[in-house]
C-alpha cells in the first residue's frame, strides 16, 4: 500500500497571535492527531526541533487521502505532501535503471 509523507509548516501569514487562541488551535489539532493515530488512519506524526514544523505519514490507496489531509489544515499550515518508496524497492528500481543505462552505453560505443 502506498505510503505518504506530509510536511508541515505553521503559516505564519495565518496563525493566530493571541497565546489563547494559538493554544485553542493547537489543542484541536492534538485531538484529530490523536484520534487518527487511534484509527489508523494516520502512521506517525512528528515535530521537527524548529518548533513550527513537522510531519505525518499515513498510507492509502492513492494521493486523495494524503492531499484531503493536507488540505484539511489549510490555511494555518502549509503542506507538502510526497510518496514514499520503500528501501527496498528504492534500491531494486536504482538498480535495474543503472544497468539499463550501463548497458545502453555499452552497446553505443560498440
């Protein structure tokens, strides 16, 4: 199953200045976290040390669930959202793709 990674950033053009209503929204956002990780419908979510960013990583069939839980945060953060290949797979496309190459430059200096 398809794998994806959200980064956020807290928009600063959008976030609330009042500490009261910084903290109204941060503990919404908490909740849906929480609950989501309690259904499964989100893996892991993360902060990064900067203290206004982080990300999400939740499977799906395709990019619409992804893209509909970026969009959920819209406008107070700002998302991106990327596939992620496994290692493995990773390694194994690499892999055919530089043999493939090796070999095509091989049979054009013959």
């Amino acid at each position: 199953m398809p794998k994806y990674m959200s980064i956020w950033r807290v928009n600063p053009a959008q976030w609330p200045t009042d500490p009261t209503e910084a903290a109204q929204l941060n503990e919404g956002c908490f909740a849906f976290y929480d609950e989501a990780l309690k259904s499964g419908q989100v893996l892991e979510v993360g902060f990064f040390a900067d203290g206004s960013s982080g990300y999400v990583i939740r499977t799906g069939e395709d990019a619409k669930g992804a893209f509909a839980g970026a969009f959920g945060n819209f406008p107070w953060m700002l998302v991106e959202v990327h596939e992620v290949i496994d290692y493995e797979t990773g390694k194994g496309i690499a892999r055919q793709v530089m043999k493939a190459q090796a070999e095509q430059m091989a049979a054009t200096k013959r």
